[in-house]
C-alpha cells in the first residue's frame, strides 16, 4: 500500500508548518518522495489528567501525516511517566506512584481522538516493553552514551551550576524513549523543542538494534495564560477536557501577540487566510476581533460548531457585558465564616489550597466584583454573596438555612 499522492506544495507545508527543526530533512524528504507509508511516532507521559494545548502541535502534525497515508502511532507513556521526563524542568521531577499515572491516562485516548483517527493508528503502553527490560539491557543501552552528553543540556547543566540535585533516574529517561522507537520501528519521531536530545537518543538506539535511524521532527513550544510555556506544572493551560465557556475564554484572555501564532499551530486554517488575518493586525485592526475568531476556531475543534457558539455567547454575556451567568452553582456553608482559601476548595473554584494562595497573590479571586487582596475569613451571610475565579468561574456562597 502506498501513501496517499501528494503535491510538493502538500509535502512543503507537511514539513514546515508547526515544525521548528527535521533531522534529516533530506533523508525524510526522500522517503516521502518514495511513497511508502512511514510509521510516524508520537510519546505522551500522563504525568496530568489533561492534554493541553501545547500537546496539540505534535497530535495536529500527526494528522497530518495520518491524512497523507502514513502509519501514525502514538505511545502512552505509563512506564515513562512513573520516572519521569526533565527535560524541561529547572529542577527534579518527582516519581509518580502507578495509581497516579493509571488515573492521568485513562482518557488520554479519547483526548487523543480529538484530533487524530484512533481506529486507524497504532496505541501502545510502553509499560508492556519497557517493564520487562534487564539490567544487561539497559548496560547495553546506556553503553552509547556519556555522561558528558547528558549533563551538557543546558537545564542539566544550569542545575548542576546551581547546586541542584540530578538524579541517576534522570539519565535513564532518554534510553527509555528511545527504546520505544526500537521496539515501534519508528521511521519519524514527533516532538518539542525540549525532546531533541530524547529524540537524537531514538535514532542512538534504533543503530544498536540494526535499525535505519528515524528522522525527527521537532515543534515549536507554546506560550501559556500567563507568558510562561505551557505547562500543567505552571497551571497556565488551556486543556482539552475544557468546557466550551472555558476554553473560549481562556484562549480570549491570551496576549495579542500571541494571535497568529496559535493560528499556525494550534489550527489547520489555511495558511492564506492566517496571512490576512496577520497584515490586518499591522494595518491597525482590533486584535480582539481577530481574537475572537481565533477562539472559535479553536474551541470548534474540541466542541464542534454548536460548542464554539455557546462558548462565543458566554463570553459576550459573561465576560464583555461582565454580567454573572444565570446558572451560576450555589454553595451552601453551614459556618458563620470561613477562611477564603478553605472556602475556595470548599466551592471547587481551587483544587488545592496551594492553588487557592496561587490565586489570591494573582488577584483572581473576587468577592461582588471586588478583587481579594489578602488572606482571611469571610462572613457568610443567608442573603449571600458571588464568589468569583478568574473571569469564567463563579459560585453563589450563602448560609445554610
């Protein structure tokens, strides 16, 4: 079976839109000139519930692959994600129990089959080789590499500079990512700029099994709520288990700049009509209405058109008219006051107390309109009061009669 006929314009945008570098292009070229069927890779540890945007990039580049033809598989990483990727953390990523990492995947597929076909792609869990692995085989393995490798990567390396703890464990982390190629016969691999060494270590490791190395393609990392990169450790995500409401809202509240970015790699809009949007930004056009296209584009993918409308709705009422939503959830307190980090977790607007804090020190906590500014207890009245997160999230705190 061949691949699906492609145009060179088709195969140009295949390896230029969302992708930041390809190694080896002109040998990744050459097989797609072919028109054998590649088997394109994509891992996801489940270290969170929820995919993220950032997430996306790399499942819209596997689509693409997936409409031309080719054989895309995506890996679960439930053993991986028990040890651990840190590759773009300032500091050492704890182990997750197994009980944490079974309950993050159990809708990974289905979050997945958001965006690509589930019923024609390969799913595996690399708990099924990796566990099984040897110490004479990881001896192997790790024979290809030096320390001098691991430890030059700049995160690595700033660590280490700052007196911060690397773990052994950390080392391993690469091996096993590219041991999932080896055991996929991966021709290409899809990641973030943050994955390139993981990467590189596939096409390491695919040699030592006598494998002709994969060809990667990497993707560019996105911005988050808050500036920083999008990740569920900063809790700056716009997720794919978002309400319509939420994630049309979330994704208005992003900064201007951010615009036609996510409109080339968080959506399939050809790249014309983004070309437009981008020269009527520069000739002075209000952003937000750019912005609200945006939004609905996006939110139309995970909600289909019916969702992008509610959520375009809710935000015209709730967030540009500022009126409270008709069908905001009552709380009910049988105490007379309540501390207002116990009274956010009590009403779910924050799932931790750590997070309620969070909240309070970045002013999106309100009481009636009025920003809270510190941390105290609140009296809790019969005629009651909205309590507001962010500018989605409200609860009605009354006494309980």
């Amino acid at each position: 079976m061949k691949s699906k006929k492609t145009s060179s314009s088709d195969t140009k945008t295949l390896l230029t839109r969302g992708v930041h570098e390809i190694v080896d292009e002109a040998h990744l070229k050459k097989r797609l000139k072919i028109g054998k069927p590649l088997r394109v890779k994509l891992g996801i540890d489940p270290t969170s519930p929820n995919i993220h945007l950032g997430r996306v990039i790399p499942l819209l580049k596997l689509r693409d692959f997936q409409e031309m033809g080719h054989k895309v598989i995506l890996i679960i990483g439930d053993f991986t994600g028990l040890i651990g990727d840190t590759s773009d953390k300032e500091s050492e990523r704890p182990m997750l129990t197994e009980d944490q990492v079974a309950l993050n995947a159990k809708t990974y597929i289905e979050q997945a089959g958001k965006i690509i076909d589930i019923k024609s792609a390969e799913i595996y869990y690399n708990r099924e080789w990796l566990s099984d692995l040897r110490y004479m085989d990881i001896g192997r393995q790790a024979d290809i590499f030096s320390i001098n490798e691991f430890i030059s990567r700049e995160n690595i390396a700033k660590r280490l500079k700052s007196g911060k703890r690397v773990s052994l464990r950390e080392v391993l982390y690469p091996l096993m990512q590219g041991y999932d190629s080896v055991r996929v016969k991966a021709d290409v691999e899809i990641g973030g700029t943050d994955q390139r060494f993981n990467l590189l270590a596939g096409r390491d490791l695919q040699r030592l099994y006598s494998q002709e190395p994969q060809d990667i393609i990497t993707n560019p990392l996105i911005e988050g709520l808050d500036g920083r990169k999008m990740s569920s450790s900063y809790g700056n995500t716009i997720n794919l288990t978002d309400s319509s409401d939420d994630m049309f809202g979330k994704v208005m509240s992003l900064k201007d700049d951010l615009i036609i970015q996510y409109f080339n790699l968080l959506t399939r809009i050809n790249l014309g009509v983004v070309e437009k949007y981008e020269k009527e930004l520069k000739s002075g056009t209000n952003p937000r209405d750019i912005k609200l296209k945006l939004a609905f584009e996006i939110t139309k993918i995970f909600h289909g058109e019916d969702g992008a409308k509610s959520g375009q709705k809710n935000f015209e009422q709730v967030i540009q008219s500022k009126k409270t939503p008709s069908d905001v959830e009552d709380v009910f307190v049988s105490k007379a006051e309540m501390n207002i980090v116990d009274l956010l977790v009590f009403a779910k607007l924050a799932a931790s107390k750590s997070e309620a804090r969070r909240l309070i020190e970045q002013k999106a906590i309100k009481i009636d309109g009025e920003a809270v500014t510190e941390i105290s207890s609140v009296k809790i009245t019969l005629r009651g009061f909205i309590l507001q997160r962010g500018v989605r999230r409200f609860a009605r705190v009354s006494k309980a009669k």
